[in-house]
C-alpha cells in the first residue's frame, strides 16, 4: 500500500518560513518524480515545486521563486519544501504527490500524479 505523509504545516506570520516533509512508503521512491501542489477553497490544484526522480532537475513556479526550495533524501524516502519569506497568499493546504511514471523529469500537471497524502494545512497572516 502507497502511503505519502506530510508534515510541517502551520501557521506563520508574513515573512516566516516553514519546512514541509513527506515520507513516502509502499513504492521505490528514488524511481519517480516528486512533486508539491496546493490548493485554497473554491480553486483549483496548484502546481508548486518538483524534483526529478534524480534530484538534478527542479523546477518551482514563478510565484514561488527564490522563495521556495525543494529537496529530497532518497535514501529516507523524504522529499521536502523548504518555504521562506511566506506571504498571505501561500495560504492553502500543501500535497505531495509522486509521478506515475519512472524515471521522468518534472511535470507540472497533476494528471500526471498517481499517488497523493493528505495534505497540510500552511497559514500565513498579514
């Protein structure tokens, strides 16, 4: 059984920083891509950050760079997002998400995602 879980959400005031992890068990994990998104009420799932399954390539959205970085330990099945200078605006519930397919690069559509956790809520006040 695929399992992902995060951790590290919470709430933060304006220019705070916070580190999300996400262990993942039940699949080779230094096979696939990884992959953070999130999401606010009423909107829909955004793509955030992405590693390759060799953590050479990483990719961040536009909104995110030079703010957000994304890692992993392939050797403890972890992939992290570290988050500094957070505004209100990266306000939302943060899920990793793991690639479907082996060995590819970084996708920024969650269609191509087979396996999510829960989620972890990130709060950031004005």
């Amino acid at each position: 059984q695929v399992q992902l879980v995060e951790s590290g959400g919470g709430l933060v005031q304006t220019g705070g920083s916070l580190r999300l992890s996400c262990v993942v068990s039940g699949r080779t994990f230094s096979s696939y891509a990884m992959a953070w998104f999130r999401q606010c009420p009423g909107k829909e799932r955004e793509f955030v950050a992405g590693i390759s399954w060799s953590g050479t390539y990483t990719r961040v959205t536009d909104s995110a760079k030079g703010r957000f970085t994304i890692s992993r330990d392939n050797a403890k099945s972890t992939v992290y997002l570290q988050m500094n200078s957070l505004k209100p605006e990266d306000t939302a519930v943060y899920y990793c998400a793991a690639a479907g397919d082996a060995f590819t690069l970084v996708s920024p559509s969650y269609t191509d995602y087979a396996d999510w956790g829960q989620g972890t809520q990130v709060a950031v006040s004005s």
